[in-house]
C-alpha cells in the first residue's frame, strides 16, 4: 500500500487513516466530518491528495496524444491554463476525468484518479506507441505531493505569502520557486469553494506546510485552515455536484449521460488543429440517436436520511434510475443525491421518489448543483 | 475512552447493559469512531417485541447506514429521544446520553453470546 508523503503530519493531527485506492488516506481528523465541512464551507481546509495521478507528458507531440486522448480541445490552451475533460474509451465510456495543465508548448501534466492511474498510464502509452508519436509519459505520483486548500478564506491566507496567486483566475496555475523548490499552484479545486490545489516534491512537503501552517493552530475554534479528510471531500464534492469516478462516471456508462457535456468537444475533429478523440465515433452515434437514454439529475429530498449510492429512484411506481452518489447535505440540512435516471425524467421540478430501504423519501429533480458558494463582495 | 466493565458485548459492537430485567442498549466508541458523524438514528417504536439478533434500529452517518441487533429477547419500553434532536449525542457519549433504547428482558440467554469489556477491547484495539 501506498502511503502519503504527508503520513507524520496525519498522525500528528490525530487522522483516522483509511484504504483508498491502494493508498493510506486520512478519512476524518478528530473534530469529525460534518466539522471539517463546515470548516471548508466557512473558513478553510486543507486537504492531502497525493494519491491522485500526476503525469507529465513532454515531447514534440505531446499535445496531438493528449487531443486524442481528451474529449475537450487542447490546442487553444495557454501556458498557465489547466482545463477539465475526460478520457474515453472507445465506446464513449468513461475512462477517467482529469484536469490537464499547459506548462508550455509541449509540456503538459495531468492530473488523475488515483484508482485509475495504473490503467491509464497502460491506455496513453497504447494510443502514444498506435500514433507513433513522440513523448514521454512520465508518472511523477510517488515522488510528489499535492494538496488541496479549499475555502472562503484560503486566499486571504495565501495573500500572507504571495500577491500573485491570489491574482490567478479560475483553472489558472503558476509555477513558483520557494528556495530550491519547484511549485505548481493551480485555482482549481473539488469542494465548489474558492482555493488553490499545490504539487510540490514529496520531499519538500514537511518543509512547505510549515510554513502554510505557521501561525495557525489547528485547533483553534477559529482557526483559518484545518486538516480535512476523504469523507469530507467526498460530501463537500456531491453538494457542488461534481462528478467522481466510480460513482457518476465510469467505463460502462456513456459520457454524454454525465452532465458534463461542456467538457466534450464534439466538434473537436472538424477544427483546424484540433483531432478526433477516443470516443468521438460512438459519442456521435449517441447523439445521432437523439442523445444517452438516461442522464444525470440533482434530486432534493424531503427529511433527515441519506440516500446511497445504488437506491432506486421511482417515478411512481416505475423504477426510472439509480442513485450515484447522495448524503444528508452538511450546508443544506436535507437529503442530496445525485442520480442517472431516464431522460424524459431529467427536467427540474420532477416528482421522484428514492427507494433507501425500508422507506421511500420524496423529493424532485433539481438543478446541480445544489450549493454554489456566495460570490465574495 | 475505556470500555465500561458494568455491560457486555456484541460483535455487532452493541453494548447490553443489565440492571434488573431492564437492559439498555447502545453502540461502542469503537463503532461509532468507525461510522465517523452519525446524522440520523432511528429505533423501533416502545412495544416492539424483539427476539435474539433481531434488527431494532438502524444509525446512519455520512458515511454508511448500518443497522442496530440486539442480543436478547425482549420488549422494547423506552427510546432514547435525545437522538431525534442531536443524533451527534451518540459521537460525543456512546456509553452514556446516547444510548439507544431500553428493553424489558423476557429471555436473557443471548447475552451468553457477548463478550466482557476486555475481550471487547483486545478485539478491537484501535
């Protein structure tokens, strides 16, 4: 099993550690889940998310293997730009979601699902060696760090030690030199707050969050940033309706079904530099059939349960979908979830009911997603 | 936190405390650590008959959903109502305000298939 570059700091912050794609992960601090959300949602946290893939592509055609691998165009991307897209597979599944950084003209990183990195490092040498392309795909995971430090707050705190990143602009990044080590800090994140996620040198991660860490005392009650964990991640994620692999997304499950349909460049191959993708021929059939037969909704629910992944939603009497993923939303105080259900019953307002067991909770679709933070004055 | 040595224990990670023919029923530190923030906990209604290994309730939280046993037979008298207003009771006091409800005892044999706080605890050290 994996384990983090910033294992010590877990363990001097009390973490509960967990398996997670054959990593070991911080599940929750002592505070506890529903502290760490909030935490987020008010102030800050910091998360460790080393276990996600980070692979560097270099090489005179790297860009023509990344638009081949990615259903979003890479052409038009600028140095310091990141961008979010799948991978498909042939069949327009989906093989994983990441976010892609232009370092410059060819030089890129990707950043990937931890539980898919081994099988996409396999899949882009595949389609690199089927193109006979020049560039080299370097997995940088194990000697590197990354960390997310999501909130309100985060800039304020960043602002202590740099001007220019709290200047950057959403999926921007900057590479910054802090003494002998190399930075790269995107505004990018997954909770829907405000925040920057960093990729740093494994060995130099004890050193940076000290300094981050200086003067704050994590245990603090008003404490600007705090540890958080995987299941906060996970339930600050589902309210800012993102998708995640596994749950929303997934090879069996058709690409144009996942909401996510501005990440998908269908016209991608009639552009001037742009290319085909894997996927593109099958997408096109689903949308020449009118589109996928089921899609993605956001249902609010009456009451105080959590729906799971899994649950059936009913129109009615007539089971319509599936559940991916749903909790008692921590911001909102009722049921979430998200669910892929049958397209005529994706519009708002739907009356639907999800099936958690013993009992039916009642709701209706809704919009995702179903917290957006307040713009900052 | 220490096991308390006045009750036994389930595998299930149900402690049974035993005063008289009143048993009361909750959930171990150990089992909520791993259930992490419990949101909703919901027990069967006082009247309930129960019989050994019999579901009586189920705690979720914002990780999983998991159902509640109870080792003996038995009626159920009394919930705990705390757990309506603030289900959290039973993070921050498993063994005390957040336990989860009180049986009258008609069969106590099944409390033979639990185990004694120590056993408990080299069972499921942290």
């Amino acid at each position: 099993m994996h384990k983090s570059p910033l294992r010590s700091f877990h363990a001097d912050h009390g973490a509960q550690m967990v398996e997670y794609a054959g990593w070991e992960m911080p599940l929750r601090y002592p505070a506890g889940v529903l502290a760490e959300h909030h935490q987020v949602r008010n102030s800050g946290g910091i998360f460790d998310v080393s276990h996600m893939g980070r692979v560097e592509f270099k090489g005179r055609h790297a860009r023509r293997l990344l638009e081949r691998l990615c259903t979003r165009r890479v052409y038009d991307m600028q140095e310091g730009q990141a961008r979010y897209s799948l991978v498909c597979n042939e069949q327009g599944g989906v093989k994983d979601d990441v976010l892609v950084y232009r370092m410059d003209d060819d030089k890129f990183m990707l950043v990937v699902n931890a539980a898919n990195r081994e099988k996409l490092l396999k899949h882009f040498e595949e389609v690199r060696a089927a193109g006979d392309l020049s560039c080299s795909i370097d997995d940088q995971t194990l000697k590197t760090a990354m960390v997310a430090i999501q909130g309100p707050k985060v800039m304020d705190l960043i602002s202590r030690v740099s001007s220019e990143i709290p200047n950057l602009k959403r999926y921007r990044f900057t590479v910054k030199n802090l003494m002998i080590v190399k930075l790269i800090v995107s505004r990018t994140g997954y909770t829907g707050e405000d925040g920057v996620e960093v990729i740093l040198p494994a060995n130099a991660i004890g050193m940076a969050l000290k300094l981050l860490m200086k003067d704050i005392d994590p245990n603090a009650d008003d404490a600007l940033i705090k540890p958080a964990g995987l299941a906060a991640r996970d339930s600050l994620r589902t309210e800012a309706g993102m998708p995640l692999y596994g749950h929303e997304l997934g090879e069996e499950i058709n690409a144009l079904s996942c909401g996510i349909n501005f990440a998908i460049n269908m016209d991608k191959a009639d552009e001037e530099r742009g290319e085909a993708f894997i996927g593109l021929e099958a997408l096109q059939k689903t949308q020449g059939e009118g589109g996928s037969a089921r899609t993605l909704v956001g249902l609010k629910l009456d009451g105080k349960r959590s729906p799971r992944q899994g649950h059936a939603v009913y129109a009615g009497d007539q089971q319509i979908g599936e559940v991916t993923s749903g909790c008692l939303s921590p911001t909102l105080g009722y049921p979430i979830a998200m669910a892929m259900v049958a397209r005529e019953h994706a519009e708002p307002g739907r009356t639907l009911s999800v099936d958690i067991g013993r009992v039916r909770l009642e709701g209706e679709t809704v919009p995702l997603p179903f917290y957006k933070a307040p713009k900052k004055s | 936190m220490p096991v308390p040595n006045d009750r036994v224990y389930s595998e299930s990670h149900e402690w049974h405390k035993l005063e008289g023919d009143t048993l009361t029923l909750g959930l171990t530190q150990f089992a909520v650590d791993q259930l992490t923030d419990v949101t909703f906990a919901e027990m069967r209604e006082p009247g309930t008959t129960v019989e050994p290994g019999d579901v009586v309730g189920e705690v979720e939280s914002v990780k999983t959903t998991s159902d509640i046993y109870c080792a003996v037979a038995g009626e159920i008298v009394e919930v705990n109502s705390k757990l309506g207003e603030d289900p959290g009771v039973l993070n921050s006091d498993p063994f005390g305000e957040g336990w989860l409800l009180k049986l009258k005892v008609t069969d106590k044999s099944g409390l033979d298939t639990c185990v004694d706080a120590a056993t408990y605890e080299k069972n499921h050290q942290h």
